[in-house]
C-alpha cells in the first residue's frame, strides 16, 4: 500500500501529461477547401452567383447591411455545400 501512495504523485504527473497532449492535437481537417465565393443572386437557379475574379482583382465593395455579401462553400457548390459567411453587406461591383 506504501509502494502505491509514493506512486500516486507521479502518475499523476504521467496522466496530466497525456491529457495535455491529447487536447494539443492539431485538427487535421480544418484546411480550407472553398476555392470559390459567392454573392446572393435571386436570378441564378441556385440564388448564388460566383464573384472570385471580381474580388481577387478587388472591383467590389460590400456595403453596410445585415444582408450576407460574400459567402463561400465548403465544397464549392451552392446546392449542396455549408455555406460560409465571409463578410456581411450587399455586394456592389465598381
């Protein structure tokens, strides 16, 4: 019984460890995979129309509204992907 209680300090300190390790653990899928963004656009059969050139080359700006401005997809794909809100605004093309 004494041999166990002079352990006790010290596998403590081993499962603390491993705790801590385990809860340090990089999530391996959190990557990006959206390549593409998208604005609402009620005349586009999927309501969303793609803007990524235009906001590469930064020729819009999104103005102040609760509206969603820019949103991208987990797989790219409006229909059937989560979506991603990106910035709030209504999207306006220079």
């Amino acid at each position: 019984m004494n041999k166990l209680r002079k352990l006790l300090p010290a596998l403590a300190l081993v499962l603390g460890a491993s705790l801590a390790m385990a809860m340090n653990v990089p999530n391996f899928g959190s990557e990006r995979t959206a390549t593409k963004i998208f604005t609402p656009d009620p005349s586009q059969p999927n309501g969303f129309r793609e803007v990524t050139q235009i906001v590469n080359q930064g020729e819009y700006e999104c103005d102040e509204s609760s509206m969603d401005c820019l949103v991208e997809f987990s797989n790219d794909d409006p229909a059937t992907g989560v979506p991603n809100v990106l910035s709030e605004g209504d999207f306006i093309e220079l």
